[in-house]
C-alpha cells in the first residue's frame, strides 16, 4: 500500500523536487514519496534506473545484485568507484546511489533474487528487474501481479534494449486534460461587461482504468492463429529478438559475450532459427543483422532505456498519465522506439 | 566494449580514444551527456558552461550534490566524472560560449560539437561558429516529457536557422499599460515595474496609462490628437516612474495608490475602453485595511507557494516587499539598479503582489506565487528521465558520426504517447540546407521592411542585427560606393552614431547594408525596404515570413521545426517586435499534431 502519511512537503523537498513537481503535481510527487521499489540488477541498465527513482524521490529503493565488480562493471556504470573491484556490485553502488538524493532510502542486497521467499517482495510496492532469466522473471512477475504489486523487467543487449510492465488486471489512473471552456453568454447588462476569464491553461484529471496481462502470456503469444499471422505486418520484430535473447541466457546463463563473439554469434544464428521455428513463424522474420549488434550493454541504449522504464515506474507509482502498454522497445540502430502489446486480448 | 568486437569498428574505437569533443552546457541534458560520452569510451572531453548550480537543478543534474550549490556547474561536473572515470581527459570551462575566446580555430579543435543549451540565442552562436569551422553539431533540446535531437552539418544538413523558429511572444503596450485581459498581461505589468521603480528604466517597459492607445479614441482625429499629445509630453514634462518614486523615498502606501488606484480612475476615463470590456477597479489602501478579515487557515496538503492569496494579504505583500528592495536599493548606493531574479525572495514577492492586485482590479482570478513563479520566470518543468533519453541518443548519432555515417544520422523526436505507427521515439530523415537560409547559404541575404527615419543606429544594432539575427559583435558597412562604416564592433569607434537615424547617413529605400560578424565568420546583407506604415509597436520586420501568426496545427510541420529553446528566453517580452500575441503556450502539442509522422516541437516558451 502506498502510503500517504506525512502529507505536507518540506521546503527541502518542495525546493529539490520544484520542477518537476511543476510537471507532475504536487498530488504525484506525494504518491511516490510513499512508495518503496526494488531493483534488481546494478548493470548498466540498472544503475541508469536507480539514477531516474533515486532522483525522482521515492520513498525507498532497495539494490538487489549478487553479482560481483569487475573490471568491466566498472566501466559499464557510474555508480560502482573504481576501487571497488571484488566487491558485490550492490553495495559497491550504494554510496554514490544515496548521495544522489539523501531523502530515499537507499539500501543494498547482496543476494540473488532466486533465493528471496516469497514475503520479500510483499514489502514493495513496484519490483523492476533486469539481467534475469525469463523463468525468474515469469515467476516473480505471477507472485507480484497477485499481491497487486507493480512488475517492470527490462535489458539492454547491445544496440537493442525493451522494456516490460505489468501493472495489474484493473490499474486505475488520471490523465490530465484540457477542460473545457463554455462560451460566456453574459451580455444581458446593457454595457456588455463580461464575466471574469476563465483561463485557457486550465486543465481537469480525468479517471480511467487499464488491464495488463502477465508476463508469461505476454511472451506465450500463439502465432498460429490466422489473426495473430495478420497481426504480424506491424509487429515489432524486436519481440522476436527478445525471445531469442532470452533463450540464450536461459541456455549459457549469461548473455552474448564479446570475449568469444564468434561462437556466440553462431548460437544466435542458432536459437534464432529455433525460436522462430517453435513459433510457427519463418526465420526470415529476424535476419542476422542483429547478431553484430547486440553484444554488451551500450551505455546510450542504457540511457534511453532506463529513461523510459524509470519514467514508467514513476507514472505507475504516482497513478498518473497513461501508461505504455505493456511493451516498450528501443533499436538504436535505427533510432526507433516502439511501445506495443502482446499478450491475450 | 562491443566496438572492439569487428575489424570495422576498430576504427571507430580508435576514433573514440583520440578525438576532441565539445559538450556546450554542464545542465540537466550536459551531465547526462557527460556520463553517456565516458562510458562510451570517449576519452577527450571539454565542456564549457557559464552558470552557477542552484538547488532546483538537483532534481535531474546528478553530477551535482546540495553541498555544491552555487559552484561553477562545468567544474563540478567535470570533478563528478572523473569519480568514476578517473581516466578521461576533461577541460572544464567556466565561462560562456559566445566570449570570443572560443573562435573558430578553437571550434576547429573538435570532431564533434554537441549542444546542452537552454536559449536560442547560444544555439544561433554555436550554430554559427560550428558552419565557420564546419565541425558537426548535434543539436538537441527537452521540455517536460518531450524531447528531440538533431545533426547540423555544414553543406549537407539544414542548419539550426535554415527554418525561421516562431519568434518570441510579445504583447502590445496598450494591452500592458490599459487594457490586460490576461493573468500574464499583469504580471509582465509587474516585471516592467519593477524595472521603473528598482532596476535599469527601458523606454519599452512602460506601465502608466497610454494616452496615445489607439482604442481609447472615439474616432480617427483624435486618435491622432491623442498620439502627438502623448509624444509631445515626452520626457521634459512627465516625471520618470523611478524619480517619482524616489520623490515619495519608495514609500509603499504612496505607491499602492497611484498604482492601484489613481492610474486606474485615470484609465476609467478613457472611457470608449470599457465600452465592451468589463471595467476596472481601483483599489483604495485604506478601505481595505478596514475590511480586512483574518486569513484563512492555509490547506495543509498544498506547497506554502500555491496558497493563492486574498486582495490584504497582497497589499502587504506589496509592502514588505517594497520595503526589502527599497533597503537593498539603498545598500548598493547612489544610482544602484537590481536586476530582477526570480529566485530573488523580494524580487518575486513584488511581482507576485503586484500582478495580483492588477489582477484584481481587471477582474481576473488570482494566482498562487507558485504559478506567478512559473510564467514571470519562464520556467519549464524538467525531469531526469527525459534528458537521460535524449542524451543516449546524443551518443548515438555521435557514433554515426565518427564512423563516417552521416547518411544514417537522423532527428529524433522523444514523444509523451506512441504515436499512431506505434512509436515513442520517431526517427526522421535530415532535411538538406535551405536555400535561402539567411546564415548559412552561400551568400546569405534579407529584406527588412523599416522606417529610415525612424530607425536609429543602435536600433539596428541591438534590435536587428543582435536580437533578431543573432549576431554577437557586428559591422556594418553601406554599400553605398563609398563603404560608409555604420556601425563599428570595437567598443566607442561609431558611438556617435547610435541615436541618429538611417535616413541621416543616407540610407533609404532599396539600400543595402553589409552586416559582418567576425567572431562567426557571418555577413549578411540587408536589403532595406524603407516604410511609413508599421503596425503600432512593430519596428521592423522581416519580409518574407509571417512570424507572428501561430501556425495552425495542421499546417506542414516542416514550416515550424524547431528545437525546444529552452527557458532562457523571452524573459523580458518586449514590444519592439510584432505585436501579435501568439496563442503559443506550454509544451502540450494539439492531438492531430502526436500523430503526424513529423511531428514538431514549437518553441517552448512558456510565455
């Protein structure tokens, strides 16, 4: 539950957070100043979202990695100093992490998510994770979304990044729109003096309601049927990708290596052909364009993935403006980022 | 790591390793840039930035710390990074761009130029300096939830001004001084105010009455009486709003009442005015003393500043302000002037007062400080989450750009919802330079429609060649057979002439004027269009656009590409330009125009 205690803002805050409360509200900046999220992952994806939370004020954010700091995660992202090689990967960002906002609580967890009971995650409020497995993600995706807990996954493989939500059967929120204004029609005083203005920046919340399916119907998507093969012309191969990438964590358990890019190429090549054909589809639907371009976690892909998936997590926990659903998918190739939905209808 | 991957990335690495860039702008999109460019492998960055952190900036610039507040931002920033890139190599400048230091052989050092600014007038500079050393620029800026990059480069892309950008929103004075119908009427009222009475008096910035408003005449003759009445008054006859002041030792009831009540029974007799508008209330200090009631409890849930306030509470707001300034005026000496600060308590109290109680007296609902904050100070609401995307995608047009694939760069444009196609992030294809584009065709030319013996030298100067087409330090010859120097850059060479008129030097219609700014390799040739019939409050303008009618939503988005501009403009409107008032407003794009495979970005001023 988000709590709503202590409703008034201190001047600290109300002078840090002026901006963008000038952006989303004071009613907003509350909401997520009641809530606690978890993070899962201090990659280079992760660190770009503890930044974005961090700053945005949430109440607390808990850094799970049990990973270690080598010396490539030093170069992967800027919450982890340079001294901290051997040490675990959390806690070696958790100082930098705090001093990004002294009013989050910031904390660091050493273990691995597969590890945590399942009451762990009842404490948050929203749960993002990144670097997991599919099967982890699906589960801990099935355990949230039944305690109402907002899911958000996403990685970035290379040039290529997505990002996923699930934030419930029934997910209410508010869009702000313009109101409208009426036409004064008071000119029955004979010198024609009008009403007071009305002033056209004027806006109104309005009330609506989402549905998100989980992740595992998110991904198990038939596309044998003859509408979802219709569908295809404007799918986002990038789906497809992800499946692929996927597969090949779940197989290595790790990601595309460019220490031994060559075979892994090949595995691509691979997995590639064999998703697609579990699928029911052509492997021509994914060329081998990809395979060059997808290994390690580009910092700019980082960037503008944990841009839009810690706004997402922002607007999830503030309740407010309409949330992507339930996909996001970024090809800095080509400059392209999609938002789309799979999952039933 | 992964551009070690391939033989043809190795030269991109290696391009990486060597080179020169330059990051203009240490700010919300600059820090991000900053970490995107080391973690990239960038190793040789110079970033340069005039500006001081303020604790607002702590939201979203997070190389900055509270216990850095007021430090130099390209110092700080630098610092930051190198905590956890202690390898790159970072010259920090804490200076501004435009100081003609950083000439074109400084541009020159650099294979790429990218722009974190937040005004138009640096973005024309580096623009400029960028085609003079022809160095490749990336251009970006963001808003709120929007965003958009862009590459410049020279001969093969449009340049930042090949589209003219919707000029900045200005009011006519009679709208000002006689007849707001609109909270930001007011409190511009009260910015130039504040000028009258506390820092540097501009002619532009009147706030008394306007005898000479043309809609206060019954007919035409006396429109024209009323206008040489009011030029005749000039100044030997009316006292200046500051020696007025002054006379009185700034006294705040003296003041409230000519303001809020004389000027106002003054304006009620101009009678044909309220013919059809509702008319003011003058407002009487001790009348209201008399009925003021105890404040109401503030709601606890909102922020102190969004308290909107009642009619007493202003009018001593009005007075403790008045006061505060009144001492620090008196503390900077004989002949001190303050500069009007949004961040200034007393400076913003006085507006906020003031603004409402004309509010007031229009008829017009009241305004927290929170919001009078917003529109006096051109603030654009700014979160972490858009400059981190945008800055990403900075690296990456800057990656293309090294490894030699300029064909491949494009805009991009970071939208609130995914448009019809899907799409969040809408790449587009680079427009080649325009061809009459007045800065960077091959010999750039403009008409400009002008009254010769009206315009004065220093007119042309600040007005047109400075504010209007963005030159830093200009020459100015007329080609008139005997090179005529107008106007001279070296400091005092040409003073003389700044008060006399166009016409005195012989400029008239079909003359033509060579504009040079050496600092940007820049000249410009104007062509003068002499013209007795400008619209009132309109010295010049430029033929060719209509700069001043907003462009209807479903016109070609091409026609207004542009660049969030960023807050720093427009600070002061003045009414030297169109009078027009556009009814452009904050960064909300109408529907239709989210759903257009171009969508453009306006300029966002917010006022």
């Amino acid at each position: 539950m988000i709590e709503k205690e202590d409703p008034i803002i201190s001047e600290e805050e109300a002078a840090q957070y002026d901006r963008q409360i000038r952006l989303w509200g004071l009613d907003a900046q509350k909401r997520l100043r009641g809530s606690r999220v978890l993070l899962a992952g201090l990659g280079g994806l992760g660190a770009e979202v503890a930044k974005n939370l961090i700053l945005a004020g949430v109440k607390g954010l808990t850094l799970l990695d049990h990973e270690q700091v080598t010396e490539e995660s030093c170069r992967a992202q800027f919450l982890v100093p340079v001294s901290a090689r051997g040490q675990n990967r959390a806690q070696a960002s958790l100082e930098r992490a705090q001093n990004l906002n002294p009013m989050v609580e910031v904390h660091a967890d050493p273990g691995r998510v597969e590890d945590k009971p399942d009451d762990f995650f009842l404490q948050f409020d929203a749960v993002c994770l990144t670097g997991c497995s599919r099967d982890l993600m699906v589960r801990v995706d099935q355990l949230c979304s039944q305690h109402r807990i907002k899911v958000f996954c996403g990685d970035v493989y290379g040039y290529y990044g997505y990002m996923f939500c699930n934030l419930g059967q029934e997910y209410s929120y508010v869009e702000e729109k313009p109101k409208v204004v009426k036409p004064s029609g008071d000119s029955s005083d004979g010198s024609g003096a009008k009403k007071a203005k009305v002033d056209p920046n004027e806006t109104t919340m309005v009330k609506k309601t989402a549905s998100f399916c989980t992740l595992k119907e998110a991904l198990e998507v038939d596309w044998t049927t003859e509408k979802a093969k219709a569908a295809l012309k404007k799918t986002p191969v990038d789906y497809f990708l992800l499946h692929v990438l996927l597969k090949f964590r779940t197989d290595k358990g790790r990601d595309p290596d460019p220490q031994s890019s060559e075979e892994d190429g090949e595995l691509l090549r691979q997995i590639r052909s064999d998703v697609l054909d579990a699928l029911g589809l052509s492997a021509s639907l994914l060329n081998d364009d990809f395979i060059s371009y997808c290994f390690s976690e580009m910092s700019p892909v980082c960037a503008v993935v944990g841009g839009v998936l810690g706004q997402e997590v922002v607007k999830a926990l503030s309740q407010r403006d309409v949330p992507h659903r339930n996909f996001f998918f970024f090809d800095g190739r080509k400059g392209n980022g999609m938002v789309d939905y799979f999952g039933p209808n | 790591v992964f551009i070690l991957l391939f033989p043809q990335t190795w030269k991109l690495a290696d391009s990486l390793y060597t080179c020169k860039v330059l990051v203009v702008g240490a700010g919300g999109i600059g820090c991000e840039l900053l970490k995107n460019l080391v973690l990239t492998g960038f190793k040789n960055i110079e970033v340069i930035d005039l500006d001081t952190i303020d604790v607002s900036n702590l939201n979203r610039q997070f190389l900055f710390q509270k216990k850095h507040v007021g430090k130099s931002k390209a110092q700080v920033a630098k610092e930051s990074v190198l905590q956890f890139c202690p390898s790159a190599n970072i010259t920090a400048y804490h200076d501004s761009i435009m100081n003609p230091d950083y000439n074109v052989e400084f541009f020159r050092k650099f294979m790429l130029v990218m722009n974190a600014l937040d005004n138009r007038a640096a973005r024309n500079h580096v623009n400029r300096m960028c085609l003079a050393a022809d160095v490749p620029l990336i251009e970006s800026g963001t808003a709120g939830y929007l965003g958009q990059v862009t590459v410049i480069k020279k001969g093969l892309t449009e340049c930042y001004e090949c589209q003219p950008k919707p000029a900045q929103k200005t009011f006519p004075g009679c709208t000002i001084r006689n007849t707001p119908s609109e909270p930001i009427h007011c409190i511009v009222w009260a910015k130039y105010l504040f000028n009258q009475l506390f820092g540097e008096e501009d002619a532009d910035q009147e706030v008394s009455p306007d005898t000479a408003d043309p809609e206060a005449a019954w007919n035409p003759e006396e429109a024209t009486a009323r206008a040489s009445a009011s030029e005749k008054d000039g100044d030997v006859k009316r006292v200046s709003t500051k020696e007025w002041a002054r006379s009185t030792g700034y006294d705040p009831i003296k003041l409230f009442n000519k303001l809020f009540k004389d000027d106002i029974m003054y304006l009620l007799t101009m009678d044909k005015l309220w013919k059809k508008r509702k008319a003011p209330t003058p407002l009487d200090w001790t009348q209201l003393e008399n009925k003021a009631s105890p404040q109401e409890e503030s709601p606890a849930s909102g922020l102190k500043d969004q308290q909107v306030l009642g009619v007493w509470g202003c009018c001593q707001l009005f007075k403790h302000s008045v006061e505060t300034l009144r001492s620090e005026l008196r503390e900077k000496g004989d002949n001190a002037e303050l500069v009007w600060d949004k961040d200034d308590p007393a400076a913003m109290d006085f507006v906020t007062s003031a603004a409402n109680l004309r509010m007031h007296i229009f008829s017009m609902n009241m305004k927290s400080r929170f919001d009078v904050k917003s529109m006096a100070g051109n603030i654009i609401p700014a979160i972490a989450t858009t400059n981190a995307v945008i800055a990403g995608l900075i690296v990456l047009e800057g990656l293309k750009i090294l490894s030699g694939e300029l064909e491949s760069c494009r805009t991009i444009f970071l939208n609130k919802c995914p448009n019809v196609r899907k799409k969040l992030l809408v790449p587009c294809v680079l427009d080649p330079p325009s061809k009459n584009c007045y800065v960077c065709a091959s010999k750039p030319e403009v008409t400009v429609k002008l009254n010769v013996q009206k315009t004065t030298v220093l007119s042309l100067q600040d007005r047109i060649l400075k504010e209007r087409f963005g030159m830093v330090a200009p020459d100015v010859q007329i080609e008139d057979g005997k090179g005529t120097i107008l106007i001279s850059s070296e400091e005092g060479e040409t003073e003389a002439n700044n008060s006399k008129y166009l016409s005195d030097f012989g400029i008239r219609n079909g003359s033509r004027l060579q504009s040079d700014d050496f600092l940007q390799d820049y000249t410009l040739l104007i062509n003068v269009l002499h013209t007795e019939e400008l619209e009132r409050d309109v010295e010049f303008e430029v033929v060719g656009e209509a700069p001043d009618k907003a462009p209807p939503p479903q016109s070609n988005p091409e026609e207004v590409n542009s660049i969030t501009n960023g807050n720093k403009d427009s600070a002061q409107p003045s009414t030297s330009s169109k009078g027009q008032p556009q009814t452009r407003k904050t960064q909300k794009l109408p529907d239709d125009l989210q759903f257009t495979e171009k969508p453009s970005l306006y300029c966002f001023f917010y006022y």
